[in-house]
C-alpha cells in the first residue's frame, strides 16, 4: 500500500480521537450515590446495563446499573431500551431533597442540541 503523508497524518489523528475517547474513565455508581457532593457540578462518566426507562411528556429518564449501584439519567438523547448496556457522560445534579432523602441524576446533553440561551 502506498499512503501520502496526508493520508498517513488523518489516519494517526483518527486513532489517537479513538484511542483518548475509549479511554475516558469511568466513576462507580455506588462511589457517586454515597458521595455526591464530591461530584456535584461536575461531568461523570458511567457505564452500565439500563434497567428501567420512563418517558414523561418532556422528560426522558432512565435508570443505569453498573453492579456497584443504580442512578437516574435524564437525558436530551433518544432513550435507550432496558437491558441495554450504555455509557452515559453528564453533568451530575441533585434533582430534588426533602427531608433527609435526596435524588441524585446525571443530565446527559445531547450534543447536537445548542445549549438553551440565557437572558442577560
């Protein structure tokens, strides 16, 4: 095979994309749950098996469970079918607290959707 320098240059920067992206690690679900603070405002990436999606009139949610614990995802992207093994990258939030119970979510963003624009 005869490849150009261009061809040759792409190709390199195409793998090392896919090298750095498969790498990207992931958090423990159970390491999220019991310390969410720690994780509060931040991006997160988890893997996991769904284990159960809700499609509300204006909310996608859906369920992951790594084997270490299970978190709510709300995401901007197509839903998921449970049993599906996915890898979710979000913003983690604390959706509501009453009392001495709280949830904890991811929000995934889809990335084709522009961010919603905020009034100055």
């Amino acid at each position: 095979m005869n490849y150009s320098a261009g061809t040759a240059g792409a190709l390199i920067t195409l793998i090392a994309v896919l090298f750095m992206t498969a790498c990207v690690p992931t958090s423990p679900i159970r390491d999220i749950v019991d310390n969410p603070r720690q994780y509060a405002g931040k991006t997160v990436t988890i893997e996991g098996t769904v284990s159960a999606v809700y499609s509300l009139i204006v909310i996608k949610y859906f369920e992951v469970n790594d084997g270490t614990g299970v978190i709510g995802v709300v995401s901007e992207k197509p839903l998921p079918k449970k049993g599906e093994h996915v890898r979710v990258t979000g913003e983690l939030q604390e959706a509501f607290s009453l009392g001495d119970k709280s949830m904890t979510i991811i929000f995934e963003r889809n990335d084709n959707v522009p961010a919603p624009k905020t009034s100055p």
